[in-house]
C-alpha cells in the first residue's frame, strides 16, 4: 500500500522540520508549507490524504485556510494545532470541518494515533457499496437484502440482525482476504472505541455459530489486524 499523503501547514520552520520528519519516519509522504498562502497552492497541484494545519499563521490563518480547502475537498480530513486552548477557537475549528483539534506542545504519539484513526475512518467512507445482495458461501445462501442465510443442505434458514447482515457482507466481500477491524467497525458502527470493538467481536461470535453447520467455513480472527472469513474447497 503506497504511503499517505499529509499536508503539514506550520509557520514554525523548526517545529514544522522536526514535525514533517517524525511523520516520515512513521512511513507517511510528507509536504511542508510555511504559511496559509503557499499551503494552498500546494494543496491545489497534489492530491493529499490528510491536512494539519497550525491555526495562527501570517498571511492566511488555518481557518481561512480550512474554508478554501474544503470548497476543493469536502471529505479530505483536517486536524487543527494550535498555542491556544480558547474554547470558541475549538468550537470555530469544528464548525469549519475540523476532524480532530490538538493543543501544542502534544505528545507525538497521540498525533501518530490520530492520523491512524482518521485514515482509518476515511477509508471505511471510501469502500463504495457493493450492489450485490445475493451470495453462495459454501452450503449457504446469503441475501443481504432480505437479511436471510440459508443452508441449502439442510433447509434451515435464519434471519440476521442489521448489524449482523452487515458483518456478514463485509466479511464476504474480503472472502478469503483481511477484513481490517477498523474498517468494520467504523463503516459499520461508525466508531471503533473499546465498547464498539468488544460488541463487534459478539456479533463475531454470533456468526461463527450460524456458519458452523458448514465445516468448510470459519471465521479466524487475525490479532491486531481483523478477520479473515476463508472457504475451504
């Protein structure tokens, strides 16, 4: 997988210089841009994953700069830093599309984990929607539409909750490939805190024990990473 692209808008040349090569030894393609002025410009010739932008910035601050750059890109995600802690200078980031907000000085992991979440979620958003709702996997017959899995073998049928159905989908459209945890979880329960994490390992569970009829299908969970729904011929 080629590396993300971050756009890094900081008017500090030293701090902006340590920031742009830790992200760097942390595999990410990394561009840097002085101030608001030359960030757009920037931002307008190369296609970039993510934006960090400093908020006090001569020239253009990183609102003004936030504003002309989701006018180019609704869905790109941007994290704000900044010197203050003012309450409304949060809520103004947010209210012109901040995706996260960090007070310096912050800890670099933090940052790090920031990004990872952000990517993450945003390339959930970007897996389009598959049009297919009908599928064989093994002795089973899946619709997703109607939310029914049916062992043809033995004629027994069951109808999925949501959550479920979707699971179930997702697992199939990675068939004998990784399904990453973070995708399933923010495509599906849209956030992939503790709580979410641990409900979808349930629902993991659940399904393990609907397809176990079919000693040719299982369901292994990959640590760290995601599962992995395989078919054995």
């Amino acid at each position: 997988m080629k590396n993300k692209k971050i756009l890094v808008v900081e008017d500090d040349p030293n701090f902006g210089s340590i920031l742009r090569d830790y992200l760097s030894l942390n595999s990410y393609s990394v561009s840097l841009a002085k101030n608001g002025v030359e960030g757009y410009e920037k931002f307008k010739k190369n296609n970039y994953d993510l934006c960090i932008l400093d908020v006090m910035m001569p020239f253009k601050d990183g609102f003004t700069l936030a504003k002309e750059i989701r006018e180019k890109n609704n869905n790109i995600p941007i994290i704000f830093l900044t010197a203050k802690t003012l309450k409304e200078d949060v809520l103004k980031g947010f209210k012109v599309g901040a995706d996260d907000y960090l007070s310096k000085p912050f800890d670099s992991d933090v940052l790090l984990a920031k990004i990872k979440v952000i990517l993450n979620r945003q390339s959930s958003i970007e897996i389009p929607e598959s049009e297919e709702y009908k599928f064989v996997i093994g002795n089973f017959l899946f619709n997703s539409k109607l939310r029914i899995l049916t062992n043809h073998k033995i004629n027994k049928s069951i109808k999925l909750s949501p959550k479920e159905n979707q699971l179930l989908k997702l697992l199939i459209l990675h068939l004998n490939d990784l399904m990453p945890r973070e995708i399933a979880l923010n495509k599906i329960w849209r956030d992939d805190n503790y709580f979410t994490s641990r409900s979808m390992d349930v629902y993991i569970a659940k399904l393990r024990k609907y397809l176990k009829t079919d000693s040719n299908i299982e369901i292994i969970n990959i640590h760290g990473e995601g599962f992995q729904l395989i078919v054995n011929n």
